[in-house]
C-alpha cells in the first residue's frame, strides 16, 4: 500500500467536496483487498480457518440447532487479488443465514421498528423492548454479534448495515427488509466492513430486484457473491486499524467544518456590511470585501450570493456614487410616460405608501407598467412536433438563470404570420408566468435575431421603453425585492407550480436612478459579474484538480505493489 502520499497531500484534497466520503471509502477498499495492514506468517491461515468454520456448522447442523446451509459453488470467480494467505469464500459458508433464535415468550428482547438500520445500532438507538413472544413471527431475527444489512433501497445504496450488539436478553426481531448472517469463527466487525465497501455495494446495486422505488438486495448475492476471507488474527488488526482511521476521518470532517464555519461567517459578514451599509465606511467595507471574498468563496452557493449581494447594492444606489449633474429620474419618468401610447386602462403608479425601502434623492419608484411601450403578452402553446423545419419555441429553461438560453426550445405544430408579436424580437423582456415558488417571475432579455423563436404560454413578453435602460430594468427585476415581490404575490391552483398574471407584473415596483446613472450602474454590474464569474471558473478548476489529484492518490494506493514497482522502475 502506497497511501503515505495520500496523506502528504491530503491539504491540496481536503477541499474537494467529496473528499472525507471518498477517504472513507478508500479505507473500506483497502481492507477487503489486504492493503491495509501487513500480513504476519505467524496467523492461522484462512484455509485452516474454513476447514474449522465447516467443521462447527456440521456439528450445529447435527444437533439440529442449524439448518444445513447451501453448498458453495466449485468456484468462484476472484474480483480482485489478495493476499496468498487468504481465501475467497461466501458468507453462506463462514455463517449461519437467515437465523433463528429460540426463547421462553416472556423474556424480554429487542424490536426494531422502520426505519431497519440507524447510521450505528446500539442501546437505545433504534429499536424498543417488548416481550419475545409478540415478536418471534413475522419478523427476521437476530441475536448478539450478528451482522444485518438494510436490503432495500436507498438504505442499501447509503451502506446501512451493522453489528447488533446491546441487545435486550441477547436477542432481537425486526422488519423483513433485512438479510442477517451469524458468523461463525469470523470477526463480525469484518463482516461489517466488507458490506459497507464500495466494491460490495456497486457490484450490488445492478443485482437488485423489484420497482423502482422498491428494490431489493436478493438473498443470492447477499449470502454467495465472493468474500475475502483474512486469517482471524489479521481479521481483528484490519477492524482496528479501520476503526483507529474512520476516528481520523471524523477529525478530519470536523476540521473541515470548523475551516467552512469560519469562512461562512467572515464571508456572510462581510456581505452583511454591504447589503445593509453604514454611509461612513461603505467605501472601505466594499473594497474590503471584494478584496477578501475570492479567498473567503469555496462553494458556488457564496458566489451565488455575492451577485445577489451586487444585484442589492446597485438597485438601492450603493453600488456607484451619484451625480448632482444627472437629470432626476422624476423628469425622466415623466418623459417616458409622455411618450407612452397609452391604448388600454391608467397606468399603475406606486404610492409613497407601497415604496418597498429609500432610494437616493435623485431617483424615484416606477411601475413596471410606466416603463413598458408593448405588453405585456402570454406566448402560446402549440402541440410538440419531431419535424426539424417546424418552428422552434423555447422552453421554461431559456430563461431561468436569468440569462437566454438559445439552447433550449422544443419543436412545434403552428403556422405564425412573420409579423406575429408571437415572434420574439431583439430587447425583448420575457418574464415567467409560472414555475416553482423560487422561479416564478424570472426574467431575461431576448437577444438574436427576429422570427427564430416563438415563446410559450407560461411566460409574459414585455418591451421597455428607450428612454431607460433596458440591461439595468432587467438587473432590477431579477434583483431580491423584486423576486421576492413577484413570488409573494403568485397564486394559483397548483402549489408546485404559481403563476403570476399581467396584473401582478405590470405592478412591480422598480427602482429608476437618472439614465446616467443607469448606464454606470450596468457597467459596474458587468465589471463585478466578470470578477464572480472568475472565481466560479476558478473555483471549478481547483475542485477537478483537487479531485484528480484524489483520483489519481487512490489509483496508485490501490494498485497493486508489483504494477509500482515496474513503473518506478519504467
């Protein structure tokens, strides 16, 4: 085994997000495969152990306190290598499947309820006391120092077995949904760590049986897929080692925890400060946490909230400094809405009494609906079509982060005049009329050419008046006030999926700075949006070389010695 370099270079992989998991498992790798510890010549060799295990089954199966178990095939086919001094073997043969245990029906025992298998068994963890005699039928039964595996999914899948030990009178029932096997001879903790390694489960999984979401280890693999079976004495120094490992991987985790804490905290305050900042120090607080935040950014979650953080700022006129010089957004506004042809109802107004929070004195609460020169407008919903010269119209997905996705469409029935403002054109605002709670409401401007896409029923086309920006309208739809006011103000019969309707829409208040002050704002937006989108490629790079690096550790420890040495020689 070659894990020291591992270890030396655990601090380059520590960050990778599965990097305790994958040490875990590794551990689990290398013991069933004998490269966790040295072999010692002095150990009963496994052949001799067999030969003993089947001489106590025959004697149990001749008292009549087993039932003869089935014979194990003339061969099996080795998964891997081990070492010469173990022996492939089945659990059917080194145990006793499917126990049953005997007791007077009023003696008191264990009963485990569902769920099967707590992450560990023990005393009062999992199971209750009644007496033996409601729980001897109908279940599967188990004793002190059996071994139980969840064979259901996803209980499987997660590795859910244990070593029953604490039991009350020695003895214990619980679900059916459990393969249990008494070892005889054999270390249970072994037992235990070869049904929690990768190996056995992943072969596993294909072999389940049943629905989808009710498959099921089969009994044939549980009790007669291969097993590597140590001498016993090598069997105790692997489950201590394991042991001695898995307490290092749960410092190793907490270490990890504390570093994520720390960094959650100096990041998320430093984010507070900007997101609620004190006029005084604001300058200094901003270039403190764009200085600071790229070291303190290790999950896409935080780079996620620095923009929501950017999208704050520059919404509530925190993001660039005003200009007395500028025009005021209230003359402004009253151009834009001069211009306006007006040909359905009054235009919605927000009220100094419905103005969601202060903007600077140069700036002034606007309506949607006094921004807009067309709109707003549902799409339709033609019937999908395979024919690739049909019309293409997009999907929910377009639009969803924000940004248009020309990617996702789908292919429709419908005959649509080229002059239809069911075709999208260049500026196009497109808002989603329904979708999840967190989405509904999402926007993004349409930007290609005209008469490539229709868009559907489930989305709101608007068209923003010149006189504003239309990159920095679309910054403040999708700003938090603003998400949040169009997913408060959703409704409908479906719970997965609220809607919105015009009415709502052309209700949302926008924060509107002078025009000058629009364009300085976007630029700024972008410049910061560049910087984030440089940590997230950043970010991604580091964890796939963190996670080769892990890869690559793993390969070379689990290689066998033979395969190293020719390379080293090579």
């Amino acid at each position: 085994m070659n894990a020291e370099r591992l270890l030396a270079h655990y601090e380059e992989i520590a960050e990778a997000p599965d990097a305790i998991a994958r040490l875990r498992s590794f551990i689990l790798d290398l013991a069933v495969r004998g490269k966790l510890v040295p072999q010692d010549p002095k150990d009963e060799p496994a052949p001799e152990l067999l030969q003993r295990i089947g001489a106590e089954k025959l004697r149990l199966a001749a008292k009549g306190l087993i039932r003869a178990s089935k014979q194990i095939g003339s061969k099996l086919e080795p998964p891997f290598l081990i070492p010469e001094n173990w022996r492939w073997t089945q659990l059917a043969e080194i145990g006793v499947l499917s126990p049953r245990n005997d007791a007077s029906d009023d003696v008191q025992a264990s009963f485990v309820p569902m769920p099967l298998i707590a992450a560990e068994y023990g005393v009062g963890n999992g199971h209750e006391v009644r007496s033996w005699g409601e729980i001897k039928k109908g279940y599967t039964h188990f004793a002190e120092g059996d071994v139980g595996l969840a064979k259901i999914t996803p209980c499987f899948e997660n590795g859910k077995s244990t070593v029953f030990r604490g039991l009350t009178g020695g003895i214990g029932s619980g679900t059916t949904e459990l393969h249990v096997v008494r070892p005889v001879f054999v270390d249970p903790d072994f037992i235990l760590i070869f049904l929690k390694c990768p190996y056995f489960i992943s072969t596993g999984i294909p072999k389940m049986t049943g629905t989808a979401g009710q498959k099921r280890v089969p009994t044939e693999y549980f009790a007669h897929s291969p097993f590597p079976l140590p001498p016993l004495g090598e069997q105790a120094r692997i489950v201590a080692k394991v042991n001695e490992l898995m307490v290092l991987c749960e410092r190793l985790e907490a270490m990890r925890t504390a570093r994520e804490t720390t960094r959650d905290r100096l990041a998320a305050a430093s984010l507070a400060r900007l997101s609620a900042p004190d006029p005084e120090t604001f300058q200094s607080d901003a270039r403190f946490a764009l200085d600071a935040l790229p070291a303190l950014t290790a999950r896409p979650d935080q780079i996620k909230q620095l923009r929501q953080t950017i999208l704050n700022l520059a919404v509530r006129g925190k993001l660039v400094p005003q200009d007395p010089n500028d025009e005021p957004a209230a003359e402004l506004l009253r151009r834009t809405v001069s211009t306006k042809q007006i040909v359905r109802r009054s235009l919605v107004t927000i009220s100094s009494a419905n103005e969601p929070y202060s903007l600077p004195d140069t700036w002034k609460w606007a309506s949607l609906d006094q921004l807009l020169v067309s709109g707003p407008q549902n799409g339709i919903s033609p019937k999908p079509t395979n024919r690739e010269d049909a019309p293409k119209a997009i999907t929910l997905t377009a639009t969803t982060s924000g940004i248009f996705d020309p990617a996702c469409y789908k292919r429709v029935e419908a005959v649509i005049p080229e002059d239809s403002d069911f075709w999208l054109r260049d500026g196009d605002l497109l808002f989603q009329r329904g979708n999840t709670r967190e989405y509904v409401g999402m926007s993004a401007i349409y930007r290609g050419p005209p008469n490539a896409f229709l868009f559907p029923d489930l989305m709101i086309k608007v068209r923003i008046s010149a006189e504003v920006n239309l990159r920095f309208v679309h910054l403040a739809s999708i700003s938090q006030p603003a998400r949040r006011f169009l997913s408060e103000n959703a409704s409908g019969a479906q719970a997965t999926m609220p809607k919105i309707n015009q009415s709502t829409l052309i209700s949302l208040p926008i924060p509107l700075p002078p025009i000058a002050e629009q364009r300085r704002i976007v630029a700024r937006v972008d410049e910061l949006m560049a910087l984030c989108d440089r940590l997230e490629a950043a970010l991604a790079v580091a964890d796939a070389g963190r996670r080769n690096l892990l890869n690559a550790l793993l390969a070379e420890a689990l290689a066998p010695a033979e395969d190293r040495e020719l390379e080293a020689a090579e």
